[in-house]
C-alpha cells in the first residue's frame, strides 16, 4: 500500500509541476496562464455542447488507451516498441479494404473487421522481432524505419488497389466505405446515464466497451498468467531466464507480435465509429507515439494507462477552446512534454525511495531474528 500510494503521489506531483512549468512557457508567450487553465475546463454552457466535448474526450481516451496498451505490453519485455504507429495504419487500411469487401451479418462482419486488424498488426510487429532476435538489430531503429515504411505503403495502397471509387478532381483518397453491417453501435447511452444529451457526429465510440474487456485480458495474460510471468523474467533477466527453462528469444517474438496485435486495434475506434473508411484525410495519426508517454505515465499497468489516457485525452480536447482564447496550441505540446518528462524524473525518485524502504524493513527484520546459540554447528 505504501509503494501504490507513493506512486501515484509521484505522478499527481509530476502533473502538478509539469502545469507550472508550462505555466511559465505560457506567460513567455504572452498569454495569460490563468486564462489558459480556465479555457483547459471549458466545455461550453448548453448541454449539448458540454456532451460533444465529453465525447470527444472519451473518444480520444479509447485510442490513447489501445496505444498505451500496445506499448506496455513491449515495456514488460524490455522492449520498446517504437513501431506502433505504422503498426496500427497498416491494420487499419488492410482491415477496411477487407471489410469493403464483404457482406456478412453485423456481429460476425465485426468481428472479420477485428481479427484481421490484430493479425496485420502482429505480422507487421514480426518484422523487427524477427531481425532482433536472428540478426541483432535493435527493435527502435528497425521499428522507427517500419513506421516510414508503412506510412509509404499505405498511402499507395490507398491510392491504388486498396482505393475506392474516386469522384475526378477529388485529392482526398480512401478506400470503399464499410456497408452498415461493419459499423460499431454509438455508447451514447453511457452519457445518458449521466444526465447528458445525445452527442451531434458520432457520438460515443461503441468501441470504448472492447477497450474496457481489452484492457481486463492484457491485465489477466500479464498478472495472472505463467506468459505473463515469463515475459516478465525474460525481460529483467534473459540469462536466467534461460536457465530457468525459458526460451527469450520465443520470448521476444511473442511479445513483440501481441503488441502489435493489440496496436492493431488503435485505429478501429474511429474507423468503425465515425469515418467508416480509411482515408488519406481525416485519419488520425501520431497515436502510436503519444502511447510511449500514456504507458509510461500509467506505469506499463492497466488501470495506470486508463488513467493517463484520460488525461491526454482531456490535454487534445482542451487544444480546441484554448484556440478560441488566443492561446497558442503548442502550448498543450509543451504540457504533454513536460508531464512526460517530469513522470521519468520523479519515477527514478521514487523507485530509490522505495529502494530505500525496502531495505530498512529488511535490515529491522535481520535484527529481530534471534541469534543462533552459542557452540552451534554452522
């Protein structure tokens, strides 16, 4: 309890000074940093604005949730999976050509539409897995060049074989729009319950009710689980790891391709829920990247990424009225960066405070424990 307590009062500190530092970089731009925390908490005065600001946010917390996920699972490895970007554009696009091009029953055209994100997603992560393990190339250079080559990929593909019908003199390209079939039912009834109105657009991804049970397995194959455990030991320690039994480099492959299975989904939210395509406009991008500070934020745990998704999520809404305020958007770049870099400060401080608790109560134990007697055998 000590050490859960200590944590998150580690992060409510780095969030604390990571604002008054960005308040500092506001106020050198010549904005007024109260002015910027009171438009940060603006979500309009009718309800319906206040239910599309709240939607926005849960929206972008579902994807942020996925990537952090995805990249958790790699950290758990000692791996970092820089690679999630180009992981999930490559799921997305394979799956909404796939999906454009069958007819099936709702439930069973969603789940074709799922699988095969997981699937491309996990073959595209077996890439660099493979050239770590026979070959020795460090997984952030061969996972950071994947992503350049899949932003190239994709932008092809899009525009040729995976495209749709193209009206002439149109620049935007996407592929076939998904029938209804292949569109994921709105959550609007969760803000219902809250006394909120519908939302205008798309609403409330439905997509969010899979984040929640994605994020119960990846706890339970991490925590609860003899794979979870061994790519906990393969991580800290391969060489005792292997001579334990465990096989790291199998290791490595399976916990590269399940990050990349779950990065896979990042794209599947908004896809299903609003777009219905992908396209060359309109797809969000740079997911994959703000995972790496939503998992270290919410220190590689579930809960923890939940967490912090939620508060990226709030920092991307909170871009949109500190606009109408005259405050420079960059500044939530500025906020985001901070919080990240101040959370690996305060993390290495409180790992040495724990370090240091740890071994009082162990030195308070040696000293309780009664001292052989005297004339017995060693």
């Amino acid at each position: 309890m000590q050490r859960v307590l200590l944590t998150a009062a580690g992060v409510v500190v780095a969030v604390l000074v990571a604002i008054g530092i960005s308040s500092v970089a506001i106020a050198v731009a010549g904005a007024d940093p109260t002015t910027a925390l009171t438009a940060m908490f603006d979500f309009g005065t009718r309800p319906t604005d206040v239910a599309d600001g709240v939607a926005f946010w849960l929206n972008r917390s579902v994807a942020l949730f996925i990537a952090g996920l995805a990249v958790a699972i790699g950290f758990r490895m000692n791996l970092f999976n820089i690679g999630v970007e180009g992981q999930y554009r490559m799921a997305a696009l394979v799956s909404a050509f796939v999906g454009g091009q069958l007819m099936l029953p709702a439930p069973i055209h969603l789940t074709v539409i799922i699988v095969v994100a997981m699937v491309v997603g996990g073959l595209y992560a077996l890439i660099p897995a493979l050239l770590k393990v026979y070959r020795g190339v460090n997984e952030v250079i061969s996972t950071i060049m994947l992503n350049f080559v899949a932003v190239g990929v994709a932008a092809y593909l899009v525009r040729g074989p995976f495209g749709g019908e193209r009206v002439e003199g149109q620049l935007i390209a996407s592929t076939s729009e998904l029938p209804q079939s292949a569109w994921f039912p709105d959550a609007n009834f969760l803000l219902t319950l809250l006394g909120l109105p519908a939302p205008r657009g798309g609403g409330l991804y439905g997509f969010i009710l899979i984040a929640a049970l994605l994020g119960v397995l990846v706890w339970l194959i991490l925590e609860r689980t003899r794979f979870g455990f061994d790519v906990k030991a393969s991580g800290l320690n391969g060489g005792a790891a292997l001579a334990a039994g465990i096989d790291p480099r199998r290791m490595v492959i399976s916990a590269m391709v399940l990050s990349g299975a779950v990065a896979g989904l990042i794209g599947l939210p908004e896809m299903l829920g609003r777009s219905h395509a992908y396209g060359t406009s309109g797809f969000t991008a740079g997911l994959g990247f703000l995972g790496i500070a939503v998992a270290l934020l919410g220190r590689n745990r579930p809960v923890g990424i939940a967490l912090a998704a939620l508060l990226f999520g709030f920092l991307d809404r909170a871009a949109t009225p500190m606009q109408f305020a005259d405050i420079p958007p960059s500044v939530i770049a500025i906020i985001q960066g901070m919080i990240v870099l101040m959370v690996v400060i305060v993390n290495e401080v409180t790992r040495r405070i724990a370090l240091r608790w740890e071994e009082r109560r162990a030195a308070g134990r040696l000293a309780e424990t009664p001292s052989a007697p005297e004339g017995a055998a060693a």
